[in-house]
C-alpha cells in the first residue's frame, strides 16, 4: 500500500494548527495516527496536508475542576488508563478504555482523535456521550461548547466544521454508579456492541438510571424505555431482563460484514442486563 502524496506541518502552537486548518479546506489534524494513517494507506482518504498537532503542548494537558475534568485532545488512551482522577472520578471510562484496541494503539491514540473520527464501534464516543461531555472546539477567531448530544451525527461524522480543531472535552463528574459491558469479534476489535448503565439506588429501589447503547447503530443511542422501567423499582434479575428487552425493542441497529442488526439487538438486551446485574451486585 502506497500513500498518497501530502505536505505536513507540525505547528507549535494552536494558533498556528488553527490557521494551517482553516487556509487549507482538504488539510487534516494528526493526532495519534492510528485510524487517519491507515485510511490514508488504504487511499480511502488524500488529505491535501497533515497538521500534526504533536507538538502543542496545551493539547496534552488535563485539569480536574470540583466538579469536571477537562480532557486534553491530544492526551492518548494510555495516559487516561493510567489517571488516578479518571479512575476515581470517571470510573466508566476507566473501565470501557480498558477495552480500546491493544496497548500499542493505546500508547499512539489520543482521546480527541477517537472522538473525532467517531467510529461507530468505538468506546470513547460512547462514554462521553453516557456522561454528557462536551466538546471544545475552536477555530480561527472562534470558539464553540457542543454537547455530545449534538455533536455525532453518524458514522464518521461529527459537527466539526471546516477549519475547527477539537481542543479538549468537559465530562461532569456524577454520583451515578457505572457499569459497562462489550462484545467483540475478537479482544481489541470494534465493538459489535456495547452498553454503559449508571445507576443510583435509595433505599433498595432505582432513584435514577442512565442506559447508553454504542456499536449498534452511526451514533451512541440512548435507551429511554429502559431507564424508565428502572427508575422506582427494586433492581432484581427480572427487572434487569425486562430493561435490556426495552433497549433493544424498536432500536434501529445496523447490518455490516461483522453482524446483521437483529444479532445487534440480541446483544444489546444481553449487555444491559448484564450491566444491571453487576450494579445490582456491587460488582465493579
């Protein structure tokens, strides 16, 4: 495999990746390299230049405020694995990056760069889009917060406008208890199906529930139904069951090469159950 031909430039600072970005619509950011790069080798994608943002040291810092952390773009996967603040305050990412490709990906991949190439099967999108992140993006002149809510918009797609560089992600601390759960074709593939379920539960009944499904359809889908049956009920195997059954229900998954979407929806209302039952157990 050949690559195409491409100029580069590694900037030292935003200011100047931003400028590079915006003067050059086919220009791209490398980050980790680790999707971009094979694309490129695949001639699936010829950007014009390569802005390898390496070098801006203010992309590779994280800061944990009283009540967030705010996540560096350019901060790998390996870094985040090892973060005493993330394992302790964010522990569902903690948990999902474990299961992020393999360790020499997870040396070279970068938080930012996950999210912006927002594959479907990916773990990053998903669990910002379970504990309500929010993207900082800035582009020439400009600045701009957008919630993971509004942020993927399918496979490969994202708001990122032309000439914008994703900064840094703000991800809200929460008292929920988290748990995640995954199955792949093989350990460090994508995922063909994912579910992260938080949970908080007052005197032996659910007060609140969040239940996220990612890998099933273009974008991390939140499973409402399955919230709803939970909230105000004693968690049991029962309830589980029936909440990973209203997850699945009515989900417009997706087929590929890997599996059809009613295999999809099969796993999905195995996951969450599976999910709820560890919470219920107190099982991390």
């Amino acid at each position: 495999m050949k690559f195409p031909a491409f100029a580069y430039a590694a900037p030292e600072t935003l200011d100047e990746a931003v400028d590079l970005l915006a003067d050059d619509p086919d220009a791209r950011p490398l980050a980790g390299g680790q999707s971009l790069m094979p694309i490129m080798a695949l001639r699936l994608a010829a950007p014009t230049m390569l802005v390898d943002l390496d070098r801006i040291g203010t992309l590779k810092s994280s800061v944990a405020g009283e009540n967030s952390l705010r996540i560096g773009a350019m901060v790998t996967h390996a870094e985040n694995a090892r973060s005493l603040d993330i394992s302790s305050r964010l522990p569902l990412m903690s948990e999902a990056l474990r299961h992020v490709a393999h360790q020499a990906v997870r040396n070279r991949g970068t938080f930012g760069g996950s999210l912006a190439h927002a594959d479907a099967g990916a773990e990053m999108p998903l669990v910002v889009a379970a504990l309500d992140g929010t993207m900082l993006l800035r582009g020439k002149g400009s600045e701009r917060a957008v919630p993971a809510s509004d942020f993927f918009l399918g496979h490969y797609t994202t708001a990122i406008e032309p000439g914008e560089l994703l900064v840094a992600i703000d991800i809200p601390t929460n008292d929920l208890q988290w748990a995640f759960e995954e199955v792949a074709r093989r350990n460090g593939y994508l995922a063909l199906a994912m579910a992260a379920v938080g949970l908080c539960v007052e005197d032996g009944r659910c007060a609140e529930a969040r239940v996220m499904l990612g890998g099933v359809s273009d974008r991390p889908v939140r499973a409402a139904a399955a919230e709803a049956h939970l909230v105000g009920r004693a968690v049991d195997e029962a309830v589980a069951r029936e909440a990973g059954r209203l997850a699945a229900s009515g989900l417009e998954a997706r087929s590929d090469t890997n599996a059809d979407a009613a295999y999809r929806r099969s796993l999905v209302a195995v996951l969450v159950r599976r999910a709820i039952m560890r919470l219920s157990k107190g099982e991390r």
